[in-house]
C-alpha cells in the first residue's frame, strides 16, 4: 500500500513575482470591469455620461417624490384648519346658524 498526498507536483506550480502577481490581478479586473459594463450595456465611451443622467432622474424622482409627500401633508393640515374655522364660526353663531 502506497499513501498518496494532496501536494501538486512540481509542474504544475506557477512562480510569479509579486509585481507580476499585481499586475496579472489588475489585469484580470480591468477585464472584468469591462465585460460588466459591457453586459449593462455601458461599454462605449458614454458610460459615465450615462450613469450621471441616470443619477440626475433619480435625485429628480426623489425630489418629486417628497414634494408630493410635503403638498399631501399641506392639504390634509389646511384641510384640519378650515374644518376647525367652520365648527367654530357655527359654534358662535356667527355664519348665521340656528338661533
């Protein structure tokens, strides 16, 4: 009975440098990147244009958003106020109620 052992064989070790090592990573991500962007779509040279108008109408529906929200709120409070002022003009009598 022979006993085998998980070392890999000589052949297929690879020495590298630590400097080649960096630059065989960045490499590979700067690869990487570009078939991301390419499988968004982003690949040409608009890509950044793209992304800062795609910022912008997002920064514009949040703001829409809570505009909306702040209008909702004016209305309903408005809206409170007014019925306050008709309960108490009819409370005094004074919009002419039932004497």
């Amino acid at each position: 009975m022979t006993e085998e052992t998980d070392v890999p064989p000589i052949e297929s070790t690879l020495l590298l440098r630590h400097e080649d090592f960096d630059e065989l990573l960045n490499i590979a991500a700067q690869r990487g990147a570009e078939r991301c962007l390419a499988h968004l779509g982003l690949e040409n040279g608009h890509a950044a244009k793209d992304i800062r108008e795609l910022r912008d109408l997002l920064e514009a529906w949040r703001d829409a958003r809570r505009t909306a929200w702040q209008t909702t709120v004016k209305v309903i409070t408005t809206g409170i106020l007014a019925a306050l002022l008709v309960g108490a003009a009819i409370k005094l009598k004074l919009l002419g109620g039932a004497q």
